[in-house]
C-alpha cells in the first residue's frame, strides 16, 4: 500500500457537489450499496446501519476495486468534511462533501479494472461523514482490494497527527479545512512506509490533561477521555477494542499540555500519561507503544514523557514501552512549515524520516523510504 502522491494522468475528472440527477440518474448506471463486501473500511466507523456507515474521525480510509470506465460516490456530510481521492493509486483532486451528494470519483479512464481509495482528511469538528454506496457503468463489477497490508499501527494525537495546516502555504496564515489533511501528516506516511493499515485516534487542541488555551492547569476532558469512542465528537457508542487490534500503538501528545500557562504540574502530568499508557495495556496487552514528543515542543514536556516512561518499564515490569524524541530542529525553517507554524507535508516526512527507522529496529519490520523522501 506504497500510494504516492502524484497528479492523476489518466483521462477522467473529479467534480465537485455533483447533483444527484445529473450521474446517478442515467440509466446506464448501476448502484452498488455500502454494504457489499467487496467494499473496504479502515478506521472506527460505526455499522450499525450496515447500508450507511457514519464516520468522523480523521484518517479512516475506503477502498475498492471496479471494472468499467467511470464512478461516482453517493456521501453525506453533516458539516463540511474534505475527502483525499486516489485512483489507480494516484492522488486525484479532493473532494468536499456537504449534504447527500453524488460525487462523480472517474469518467472516461480506460475500460478495465481500477482501484480506488476514499480518505477523510479532515477531523471530527469538521462533520460526520456517512458513506451510502458506489455508482459503476450498467454491468460493470465492484471487487475486494486486492492486497491486505500486513501490519496494523494506531495513532493516538493531536493536530499534528490529523494534517492540521499541513498545507497551509505559510506559517502565519490560520487554519482552514481545505488545509487540513490527514493522509499527509507523519501517522498514514509511517504506516504506508511500513505497508500497515491504520487508524488516528485524534484531535486538534487536546493533550493528555490540559487542552489548548485552557484556563486551568487541568481540563475536564483531554484525549484519554475520547480513546474509547467510536466517534470523535460523541461519547456514545463505545469501541470494540476486539474488532481491530493493532500491531504498535503511537503517541503523540502533549504538546497541547504546555503551549500556554498554565502548564499542568509535573506529577499530574506524568500520571495522566501513566494512565493513557494503561488504557492502551488494558485493550492491547502485548502491543509495544511508542511515546513521541515533538516537532512542536521540547521543555519540560520532553524530559516529563521520558521520565515517565522509564519509570512505567520499571514499576509496571514491563519492556516494550518506548520513547521518541523528535527534536524541534527538525522543522530548520518556513520551508518546514505550514497554517499557524504547524509542520507541512515536508516537515511531516521529516518527521515520519525520524521514527520509522526507530521503529522498525524495535519491530523488526521492513519498510520503503519512498514515502518520506523530499520530492
């Protein structure tokens, strides 16, 4: 699953809020619905309307193969929430998807078999997403994705691992979802360098006892609070931790904890962070976890996090906790950089450069530098 983003050669073209009547309704059009099981869904998606699923964190990805010469998607939104295409394994334009729509994916390509990857690139805030099925020629066919990765990682973070700004043209300009995208923050690059599915379990602002810009040293509900959701922005349903699990687990955070006064004093911190830990140990008891600290801070969230975590391999017995620091002169300049100094697609893949390697000398996976070479 080594996707590369590129420019879409082949002959077709995305349009943007497709009405209904103007593709579906033609009848040489077939439809197929969301709960075909050639369709592939990758993230916490709630099926409890197998014909409709709804989604809203960032990250989770669908895929398919089908034969035929064009395809359109039927979606809905509850806000505004963007959406990467990749045809034949190549980044085509984005989509935005307000309320139910069709959107036409492909026209005109070469008759054949193509595949095709839906991912959401923007965060929970920005809507609820629900996937109602496929759109193909009359006769043509939809088939299973044809190759299953072989290594699941989850990502659990803040705005750096949904893609906030990432790309944003300066640092000085403010968010905006267009902005923002998922696929291109360092999670989905270290996954696919690693050829493993993944989920983000993430959302910008929040930290691990004290969100962005809170007036107290502690808030009601940081990330730990949302780690058991199937959807970012409501409590209810609860995750079926058995349903997928994991191969590493990744976080990210506190970087939200110390970027305004007050900070959180240390031994809250560091216990929140033990918990989070446990949390993970709890659902995942044999999965190795790595706890990052950076691009966007240092002091004293970087020597908080790796206290903690030696202390954890010492009082819980157990080795497979790991930390990572990625320094903050990784992000050398504003070439690094994108919306509200946030790193952009380069300073991701250096950060992405950074950790896979240790990874992988942990895992003992092999992985591509294809993903995170500047290009």
């Amino acid at each position: 699953m080594n996707f590369r983003k590129a420019q879409l050669s082949l002959v077709f073209t995305i349009v943007i809020l497709f009405h209904f009547k103007a593709f579906a309704g033609q009848p040489e059009k077939q439809f197929i619905d969301a709960a075909n099981p050639a369709i592939r869904y990758v993230g916490r998606i709630d099926f409890s309307n197998k014909e409709n699923p709804r989604f809203d964190w960032p990250g989770v990805y669908i895929q398919f193969q089908f034969t035929g010469k064009s395809c359109a998607v039927k979606m809905s939104d509850t806000r505004h929430d963007y959406f990467q295409v990749l045809v034949d394994d190549l980044s085509a334009k984005v989509m935005k998807v307000n309320s139910d729509t069709v959107l036409v994916i492909a026209e005109e390509l070469k008759n054949g078999l193509h595949r095709v990857q839906i991912v959401k690139r923007t965060e929970g805030e920005q809507g609820t997403a629900t996937f109602s099925g496929i759109y193909l020629d009359k006769g043509a066919k939809v088939s299973p994705w044809p190759e299953i990765p072989k290594h699941k990682i989850q990502f659990i973070g803040n705005s750096i691992t949904c893609g906030y700004g990432v790309e944003g043209k300066s640092k000085n300009e403010h968010f905006k979802p267009e902005t923002e995208n998922s696929y291109e923050s360092y999670a989905p690059i270290t996954a696919r360098a690693f050829d493993a599915d993944y989920h983000l379990v993430s959302h910008s602002g929040y930290g691990v006892v004290r969100n962005y810009g809170y007036k107290e040293k502690t808030s009601p509900n940081p990330m730990p609070s949302k780690y058991d959701q199937v959807y970012d922005m409501k409590e209810e349903p609860k995750w079926d931790f058995s349903s997928w699990i994991p191969d590493a687990v990744v976080i990210n955070l506190g970087t939200n904890d110390f970027s305004t006064h007050p900070f959180p004093d240390k031994a809250v911190f560091q216990r929140g962070y033990e918990n989070m830990i446990l949390q993970v140990k709890k659902n995942y008891p044999g999965v190795p976890v790595f706890c990052i600290v950076g691009p966007m801070t240092d002091e004293p969230c970087y020597s908080y996090v790796k206290e903690m975590v030696e202390a954890f391999r010492e009082v819980h017995k157990v080795n497979n906790v790991y930390f990572v620091g990625i320094p903050t002169y990784l992000m050398v300049s504003d070439h690094d950089l994108g919306a509200d100094s946030h790193p952009n697609y380069s300073g991701q893949k250096k950060s992405a450069a950074f950790l896979v390697p240790v990874m992988a000398s942990v895992l003992g996976w092999s992985y591509s530098e294809d993903e995170f070479r500047h290009k």
